[in-house]
C-alpha cells in the first residue's frame, strides 16, 4: 500500500467506481418544479401588488421584500432546509434561497454573541455572492459606459 | 512487559481488561437499528443546555460518570481519564471532564479517537502506570456541522457518499484485573493519505488507512483475518468498505466475510436518510460499547479487531485545497486469548 503517484491515481479511479452520483435528472425536475413554483408565487405577488395600483418599481421591491420575508420565516422554522434538501438549485437559487443563506448563519451563530457570532458570521454563505455581484456589476457598468 | 512486534504492533502480556463500558446517543440514534443497546438516549439535540457544544460536555460527563458506576467503581479509583471529540481544542471533553477532578489527556485523532484512547489507556495500565483507565470519545452532529460544513438551517443537498455524525458518547473503563473481553495488543496507524480532497467522501479518504493497519496487524502478528470473528472498522460508510475490501484483495486478503463497520451497523440507510453511514467520534465509540461489547459479554463473538477510523483534516486545510490526511488504530479485542499471539 505504497502512496506512490501511480497508486493514487488508480485509487482515485477506484474511488469513483465506488462513488455513488446524484440522481442527476430527478434532481433537476424537483428543481424545475419548486423553482417553478417560487417564481409562480412571486408573480402572485406581483399582480396582487399591481392590481392594488402600485407601480412596476414598487411592486419588483414590495415582491422581493415579501419573499425575502417569508423564506426567512420558513428558514426559522427549519422548513426551508427541508424544502432545500428535497428542491436543491431549484430553493437556492431564487431570492429565496439568497434569504435563507443569511438567515440559517444568522441563527445558527447567535450564541456566540449578537456582535462577534451573528453579526460577524451572518453573511458568512451570502457574503462571497454579494461581493462578486457588486464587483461584476461595476465591471459591467464600466463596460457599457464605454460602448454605449 | 509490553512487547513491540513486527513495525507498528504491541502484544501485551497483562490481561487488559475492558471492567465496564456506557454509551449515550442521540435521538435518530436511538430511533436506529442498535437503539435498544444504548444506556441513554437523548429527547432532543441540547439536552437542556444553552448549546450543543454544552450538551456534547454535559453527555460526556455523564457517559464517564455512568461507565465508571457500571464498573462498581467510583470516579476516585480511575488513575487516568483519556478522552477526545471533534471540537476545536478538544472543548467537548476538557468541559465534559472539569468536574471529576482526574488526571486528563485529552486526544485529537478525529473518528479514530476511540482506537487512540482505546490504545494509549492500555499501554499505561500494561506499563504499570495505572491500574484503572477511564477512556472515550464524544461527537455531536449539529455542533460538528457548525464547524466543518454549513448552518444547519441552509437548504442544500448532501451528496450521496456523505456520512452523517453519529451524536454522543462511548466510553470504557480498562482495568488491570478484571473479567473477559481483554485488550490483547494494538496496532497504531501511520497517516494514509492518497489525495482525497472531498471532504463530502471521508469514507474515500480513510479506507486506505483502514486497509493498511488491517494488513500491518495481519502481518505484525503473523495471522490471516480468520483469526477475527469479526473485523470492525469505524466509520468508513458504504463507500469507505467497499473501498476497503478492495484494496485488501489486491494485497491478496480476502475480509468480505467477517467484515462490518460501525458507520453502517448504527444507521438505517433507507429509513434514516443517512446517506453512506454514519461517521464521528462518536461513531465506532457508541457501537462499540453499547452493541460489539454486549455481544462479546454474550459470548457471540470471542475475537475481533477493533479499527476506529480518523480523518486528519481542518475546514481551513480543506479551503486550502490540501488533501485529507487518514489514520485508523486496531485494537484486537478478545474473549479468549491465544497463546500464539
């Protein structure tokens, strides 16, 4: 059982035989339809908004807002983890899912502090998403400022 | 005195004997297939306390406290205490043991722990150093995935080849003069590492220690794995046991049939949603004292080889891209002591 390079590798061959894969294609459909079924409920939202004779930049912000809510609700409740683990990309992926990523850290480090455990570790899943979204997002506006 | 044999083994010659053992778990523990084997099943994951870090401390004061009186003894005739977890700086134990006012190593091999303490407690009761050990081992599954993965609460999917951390505690009181099972000899593991990197795949990345320190017992001692009623590894899962029963059959040994791993024995994979196993200290600690110990007392297994398994990593060594670090220690258990070995 010599750690050489070659046996390493035929291990790591090995390893993958005895890998089990995700369920690649189930996985996807329960994705398609709860994500479906979020987007479905935002649009819900936003029509109710609409009908109530909001405009289309307060809607978009009173929709969010009102998702956002409600994962984080859910998420403290311990049913978004479940919903996340039956839907996958199809619960991480909508606002949702960004929700649940700063409320779960924000409950979960509360012990160690409202200062150095919730308010240090909150943004511990979120926080790599916000800084490249804002970084790409002045990259882009460079960008345009230049073709435009 | 203690015999060093073959490159990793020690044979000893004083009967080592394992007085009393205590497990406490979880409740999906509980609600597993060993559940009625365990001394203490938990309602819910605190236990009363304010955290699970707290709670991991309290079972283990309790586990220690409930294996001694298992012994007949009191927590003043216990020479040594050797325990670990999983918890950064090893708080889990250090808390658990602060009351009892004993004399305390405190050991890190991540899974493997339970072979570590199993090991070190026996070595000193053989060099006369100690006549009665207190040793275990403790991991709780929502305070290990605070430190090494994700909140609890983040809706993500585990991959397949996943295990899950067993929450509790096993722990055994060894004694110089004492009834059967015996602590015969031990083979302490060298760190085995063949580039795992995935840390969702540890059964991967221990199987090649567990296949190694199986093949080095084997040959240390100069006996074939029939030898053992039963070989049992520590939390190796699905995956790491068919890995390992691989890699020993290109050495040319055959262990697929007096084979089991604790990962797998405390879990009900299709109900309990556990994916490949279970994993933790806690993991082979458990099963080992509730469920192996309780049928080596009945007589329905005389002889095994008892192989925690470990792996070595950080949550920054793996950020770091570095590869996953296994280590396993056997440690042959037996009823009956043959003179040959």
């Amino acid at each position: 059982m010599e750690n050489s390079a070659k046996n390493k590798e035929l291990y790591q061959d090995m390893v993958k035989k005895a890998s089990p894969d995700s369920h690649i294609f189930k996985d996807c459909v329960k994705a398609f339809i709860v994500g479906g079924i979020i987007c479905c409920v935002g649009q819900f939202i936003t029509n109710y908004l609409k009908e109530l004779g909001l405009t289309q930049n307060d809607t978009g912000i009173y929709t969010s807002s009102v998702l956002i809510f409600i994962s984080s609700l859910m998420t403290g409740l311990g049913l978004y983890g479940k919903l996340g683990k039956f839907a996958g990309a199809g619960s991480i992926v909508p606002i949702t899912g960004f929700s649940n990523s700063v409320t779960s850290p924000a409950i979960e480090f509360k012990k160690e502090g409202f200062v150095t455990g919730l308010g240090a570790k909150i943004f511990i899943v979120a926080g790599p998403v916000i800084l490249y979204g804002v970084l790409t997002s002045v990259i882009v506006g460079i960008i345009y400022y230049f073709i435009k | 005195m203690a015999k060093h044999i073959g490159q990793q083994s020690i044979k000893f010659e004083k009967k080592i004997s394992i007085a009393a053992t205590a497990s406490t778990v979880g409740t999906k523990e509980g609600e597993g297939p060993l559940g009625k084997y365990f001394d203490v099943i938990l309602k819910d994951a605190v236990d009363g306390e304010a955290s699970w870090e707290k709670a991991e401390s309290k079972i283990v004061k309790d586990t220690l406290t409930l294996a001694v009186k298992k012994a007949g003894l009191t927590m003043d005739d216990i020479d040594y205490i050797f325990s670990g977890d999983l918890l950064n700086q090893g708080t889990g134990s250090a808390y658990g043991i602060r009351d009892l006012n004993r004399p305390f190593f405190g050991l890190y091999g991540a899974c493997s722990t339970f072979g570590e303490s199993i090991s070190l407690g026996s070595v000193t009761i053989e060099s006369g150093g100690a006549s009665k050990v207190l040793v275990g081992a403790s991991s709780h599954f929502c305070a290990a995935e605070k430190q090494f993965r994700f909140p609890l609460g983040l809706g993500t999917q585990r991959p397949l080849t996943s295990t899950w951390t067993v929450t509790g505690d096993g722990a055994a009181v060894l004694s110089k003069n004492g009834a059967p099972p015996y602590i015969t000899g031990i083979t302490t593991g060298k760190i085995v590492d063949f580039g795992i990197t995935d840390a969702n795949n540890m059964g991967a990345a221990m199987a090649t220690a567990a296949a190694d320190i199986i093949l080095t017992n084997l040959k240390d001692f100069n006996i074939t794995p029939e030898y053992y009623d039963l070989i049992i590894t520590g939390d190796l899962g699905y995956v790491g046991k068919e890995l390992t029963i691989e890699l020993l059959k290109k050495e040319g040994i055959d262990i697929s049939n007096n084979y089991t791993d604790c990962g797998i024995e405390i879990y009900d994979r299709e109900n309990q949603d556990t994916h490949s196993g279970g994993s933790g200290c806690a993991c082979s600690a458990v099963t080992f004292s509730a469920y192996f110990y309780n049928k080596m007392k009945k007589n329905e297994l005389d002889r095994i080889l008892f192989v925690p398994t470990g792996a070595l990593m950080s949550s920054t060594s793996v950020q770091q891209g570095e590869s996953i670090p296994g280590i396993a220690h056997a440690v042959i258990i037996e009823n009956h002591p043959k003179g040959e070995l």
